[in-house]
C-alpha cells in the first residue's frame, strides 16, 4: 500500500493546543482593534482619532505662529519708516 505524502495526521491534543492559541490571539487582536480604533462604550478615544486631533492642533498653531510673525514684520515695517519720517519732520 502506497502512503500518501500529502496528508498530515495530528493529534487531539495539537487541536486543542491551536483552539487555545487561536482564542488566546483573538483575544489580543481584539485588543490592539480597540487601542488603534477606540472603543465607544467605555469613552476610549483611539489612536487614529488622537492622532488626527493632534495633527489639527499642530495646523492651527502653525497658522497663528505665522500669522503673529507676519503681524511683527508688518509692525516694524511700519514702525521703521515712522521713524525714519519723524526724523525728516522734526
């Protein structure tokens, strides 16, 4: 009789071994899905909704930063030729 080199025999206790671990694995998956997404029913915000938070905060500074640079270049433009004319006047 000829034997099949295609079939692979494993024992009961293997299977259960591999349910186990499988369980075991779901159960971290699971996990890592609710550190990444977030979970609603307990209030956890997730990383994903952190990180675009963060990234709206890190917008709206670099807005405001140029916008008080660009307020001080104008200020003391303007604040140079009031001194350069006060001096021409008087």
């Amino acid at each position: 009789m000829l034997e099949n080199k295609d079939s692979v025999q494993v024992s009961h206790e293997d299977i259960e071994w591999i349910k186990q671990k499988m369980q075991e694995m779901d159960i971290s998956i699971t996990r890592i899905q609710q550190c990444v997404i977030g979970d609603a029913t307990y209030g956890q915000v997730g990383l994903v909704k952190q990180v675009d938070s963060h990234q709206r905060y890190i917008d709206k500074d670099k807005a405001y930063k140029a916008k008080v640079a660009g307020g001080m270049v104008v200020t003391g433009t303007i604040w140079t030729f009031v001194l350069k004319f006060w001096d021409k006047l008087f």
